[in-house]
C-alpha cells in the first residue's frame, strides 16, 4: 500500500498529472501550438493510482515535507533499528527485562553490585585518566603543531602530508608500532643502551602492560593530534593573520595575540573536535586491552570481560556497567558543550 | 635562533610520526633482532612467506574485509545519500533531533550497543554471518558517511538541478549529469573515510562474526598481544596499505579548505 503510493509521488516529481513533455507532443500539435495541450489525457500513472490518491491528500503526499521525510527514513530506520534498539535492548537486560524470554520484573540489583565494588570506581578512575590526558595533551600538542606549520618554510607542503600520515591508519596498526619501540627491549630502549643510560633491558621503564598504560596514550596521541591539528589548521589557514597584526600594532605581545586573539577563534572546532576524541577514547576498548594490564583496565575492558565470561550471570553487570559507561560520556558531553557556549557567549 | 627552533620541532615531528610505521618495516624483513642492536643482525623474508601461507588465513581475512568494506559502503550511500542531501540542504520541523539521532552513534560507544544487540542478532540468524557483521559496521559507519555529504550538500547549489528540470530532463538523469559530478570529490572523500571506518572495525566483527567472518584486525590482534614482532609487523603493513593509498588520493582535498574536514568543525 505504501510503496504504490511512494512510486506514484516520485513519478508525478517529474510530470504534474495533466500534463506532458515536450517530447510526447506530435509535430502537429507543436505547430498549433502548447493551448492545444491543455485538453490532453492525464498522465497513464495518475489514473492507475487515483484511488490512493482520494483516500490520502494528495497535496500532502506531493508536499516537501513528506519527500524530507521520504528521504531520511531508511537512514533513519537503520539506525533506531541497530543503534536506539540496540541502546534499549542492552537496558532491558541490564534490568533483568526481557519478557521474550520470560524475564517480565525488572530489577536494579546489576547497578546496585557494580556501583558498591570499589574495582568499579578504580576503573573509573582509570579510564576518565586515560581519556582526559590524551584529549588534553593532543589539544595542546595539535594547537603547538598547526601553528609550526601554518607558515611556509621550505619543505613545509612534505611536512603537513607526513603529518596527516596517521590520520588513516586503524588503530591497531599504531599499537604494534608503540610495542616495537617502547617494551623493555625495544627500540628507544636499545636507543638509550647506545647513549649508555641502562646496561639492561629491565633498566628501562616499563611503559606497555603497565598500570598507567603509558603505551595507550601514546597510541591516541600519535591518531588524535593530527585529527585534531588539521582542524586546528584549517581555521588558522581561514583566519589569516590580519587579527594578530592589528593586535600587534595596537600593543600586543606573542603571548596575548595568542590569548586574546587566536585563542578565542580556534576554540570551536577544539572543543568539538576534543569532545569527539574524549567520547571515542572513554568508549573504546581493543588498545587498552592490548597494552594494559589485565587488571585494572579500563571500564570498556571490564564491560567486556564481564560479557565474555563463561558464567552468564556476568551479562547482565556487563550490559549496566555498557549503561554507566554510555550515561558518563553523555554527561560528560553535555558539561563540554555547555562549557564551550558560554566560552563563545564571553567571545 | 627561531630557524633552529622550528628545525628540530619539525624534526621530531616528522621522527614521531614515522618511527611506529618504519619499525614495523624493519621488522617485517628481520630475520633476528637481539637487545641491544639497532639494525637487524639478520634479514629473512620468514613473516612474508609465513603471510603467504595458506595456513595464517591473511589472504581469506583481507578478501573478507575488502567485500565486508565494500558493501559498507555501498550500503552508506544508497541510505545515507538522501539524507545527507536533506540535511545539508532543507530546514524543516524536527530537524535538530533527526540530527542529534543520526550523530548519537558516533558518540556513544559502539561496544555498549552491539553488546545490547547481540541478543537480538543471535535470535534473527544474523550473528555469526556476513550479513550481520555489514550490518553493525553500519552503526558506526554511516552516521560518519551522512555527516561528511551533509556538509559537502551545505554548499551544494540546486540552481544547475532545476535547470536541467525545466529543461526536460527526468530526476535520475538530472542526479547523473548535474548532482553526481557535482558532488563526486565530496562523494570520493566521504566513501573512502567510510571504507576505513569498515576496515579498522575489530570488536564489532569479533563478536557479532564470532569467529566465522575472519577479518585482517583479527589475524593482527593476537600477533600483537603475544609480542611476536614480525609477523605483527607484517599483517600490520597489509592492513595499512589501502589506508596509505588512500590518503595519497585524498590529501589534495583533505586540506584546509575541504568539505571533510569542514564537517568536523561545525558538528
């Protein structure tokens, strides 16, 4: 019933029931004339469908807003289908909800067991340390970056190409690189052997499989600051140099022409950008499962361990603790942008 | 002074970015590499013709992850294109919440959904298929795809499109000689982009393909996890390949002015 009607609104897009094209007219009648047109049969479509069309407006169907609609709706049923049903599901069996399967009253104990064990809140812990010191270090880094490279200097074009490097690089690939050059016996630490600061491989700082998962933030700084940096760039490049000029006349010094001047305007797409980072490095799992320790690690680790588990009782934590991952990141989100409008209201 | 300055910051730039992918390199054609040399001791091509075998399952993986990226994308742009178009282009009642929907799934984390969904797949035969695993790349795949054409179709001008209408021409040959060419490097960029948020998928295809879809991350993912260096190396190379080749492709629009990276800074 639908579809018929979706054809016919697609077909009369291209010609108004009454109407034909130029083509379809005999060369008579293109002698007499477009007045001996007006008398022409409808359009075979309009007639077929006819009764569809009294039994629904046919004004509302040709209208914009009903295409609008027509055009968001597989996008959007793909992802109320996979994304909100797959959200809605997780909630239902981190309440012990499930009527197909018989679970019909839900319960709160899942929250209540995770939210009263200590490892939780040491995970926690953990992953807002991870999330915000690489969001953070990446800002500043890529801020330091794009200004180096704004300028043209010899070789400049290489340079902004090679930075751009591990812009498409999976993240796995960077992980394997950082475990070649940061383990006990890898390649910084053979680096300092040759500078003589260590005899041993064990002299070395241990920086992969550690607690603090130095080798986790290094794999999201090396992804994240030339994400962040081309931004970066691309607003200063857009910017010109005119504001820190007349702030220079005016009195400025470097520190305040960054301040006061260049600071404010790239603070948008920072912000943005920093809150896209933050969200996909709290969420994400597989490098601080590579190169953490098994425990403690971070939430989505721990998410995913309890999920894997043999005892099927763990699924149900796994999904509440998957919630209390998804509502700190929303919260989070939301602290961020309110942050960032009233830093635009100030500018 | 400042020249000897921006010298070396440019110069550990560039050894920062590159060391992680040259030592992967090396080790790829290292035969043995003790503590505490700097170059191999040995060279051998052990990890390439053990990538070769039939028996490391490299060739089965990257063939599946090269027609699981592919029908991503073809699927992202048969769905995502009419709505990226009404996006960038319309202004209509509810429009904010149709925005913040399609770009949720970038923010919320993928893990946390196919977790939930899992249940369901498994109810409806779609786990452990290929089917199943295109459809929760979507997830992540083409709220990204949509965001990327929305803002290439903000600066899109309809004027050439009803034009060509007046003229005559029906909407699938105005789509194909006036909006297609129009949009083909926005379009270009944006699939591209897509093809890789497919191909670095590695949890999702892990739990909903179960292990039946082998994809190349997880031929990589244990290779790194045990430290065998070589073979890491080696998978890793393959795997970065189309990436590489790719950004060669985009960088021209990948600069300052692009529509990509455009997108990212008006979310």
């Amino acid at each position: 019933m639908f579809l018929p009607i979706c054809v016919n609104v697609w077909l009369h897009r291209s010609r108004p029931p009454g109407t034909r094209s130029l083509a379809d007219l005999s060369a008579p009648e293109l002698a007499e004339g477009v007045e001996s047109v007006e008398g022409a049969e409808p359009h075979v479509e309009a007639v077929k469908f006819a009764p569809f069309v009294k039994i629904f407006d046919y004004q509302m169907l040709r209208s914009e807003s009903f295409r609008i609609w027509l055009m968001l709706a597989p996008a959007l049923a793909i992802i109320v289908l996979l994304f909100v049903g797959g959200v809605f599901v997780g909630l239902g069996q981190s309440l012990d909800y499930m009527p197909i399967i018989g679970l019909e009253t839900p319960t709160a104990r899942h929250y209540l067991n995770i939210l009263t064990d200590p490892d939780f809140y040491t995970s926690l812990v953990l992953t807002l340390y991870i999330a915000l010191t690489s969001t953070l270090l990446a800002m500043v880094l890529a801020i330091a970056v794009a200004l180096l490279l704004r300028r043209h200097f010899t070789g400049s074009r290489i340079v902004t190409f090679i930075f751009q490097l591990p812009l498409p690089v999976p993240h796995l690939v960077a992980a394997a690189g950082m475990v070649l050059l940061l383990t006990q016996s890898g390649l910084l630490a053979r680096l300092a052997h040759q500078a003589g600061w260590l005899e041993q491989p064990n002299q070395f700082p241990v920086l992969v499989f550690d607690r603090w998962q130095v080798a986790t933030i290094l794999v999201y700084l090396w992804k994240e600051i030339p994400f962040i940096g081309l931004v970066v760039l691309a607003t200063l490049k857009g910017v010109g140099q005119e504001y820190e000029e007349i702030a220079q006349t005016l009195g400025a010094n470097r520190w305040q022409r960054f301040r006061y001047v260049l600071l404010p305007l790239l603070m948008p797409g920072l912000i943005t950008t920093g809150i896209i980072v933050f969200a996909y490095v709290f969420g994400s799992f597989e490098i601080p499962l590579l190169l953490g320790q098994r425990y403690p690690n971070v939430l989505p680790v721990t998410a995913y361990r309890a999920y894997i588990d043999p005892d099927l009782n763990q699924r149900p934590e796994s999904m509440a603790m998957g919630m209390v991952i998804t509502v700190i990141v929303i919260v989070l989100l939301n602290l961020a942008l309110r942050f960032s409008r009233r830093i635009r209201q100030e500018g | 002074m400042n020249r000897f300055l921006r010298g070396s910051a440019v110069t550990i730039l560039i050894v920062g970015v590159l060391l992680p992918i040259l030592s992967q390199v090396i080790w790829s054609f290292a035969g043995s590499w003790f503590f505490p040399a700097l170059w191999p001791q040995q060279w051998g091509v052990k990890a390439w013709r053990y990538l070769l075998s039939p028996s490391s399952q490299v060739g089965v993986a990257l063939w599946n992850s090269a027609l699981l990226a592919c029908t991503v994308v073809g699927l992202a742009v048969i769905i995502g294109l009419p709505a990226a178009r009404v996006l960038g282009l319309h202004h209509f009642r509810g429009k904010q919440w149709v925005t913040w929907l399609i770009t949720a799934p970038l923010f919320v984390p993928t893990l946390v959904v196919i977790m939930g969904i899992h249940i369901l797949f498994i109810r409806y035969n779609l786990a452990d298929t290929f089917m199943g695993v295109v459809l929760v790349h979507l997830i992540p795949a083409l709220p990204y795809f949509i965001l990327v054409m929305s803002s290439v179709f903000a600066n899109y001008a309809t004027e050439f499109e009803e034009t060509a209408r007046t003229l005559g021409a029906d909407p699938l040959r105005t789509f194909w000689y006036i909006t297609l060419p129009t949009i083909f490097p926005g379009l270009t960029v944006a699939m591209l982009f897509t093809f890789l948020v497919s191909w670095s998928q590695y949890i999702t295809t892990v739990l909903i393909g179960g292990g039946r879809v082998v994809s190349l991350p997880m031929i990589l993912f244990p290779f790194i996890s045990a430290t065998s260096h070589a073979n890491a190396a080696a998978v890793s190379l393959v795997f970065i390949f189309p990436a590489i080749l790719i950004l060669i492709l985009t960088s021209r629009t990948l600069g300052a002015s692009s529509d990509a990276m455009g997108s990212i800074g008006r979310v």
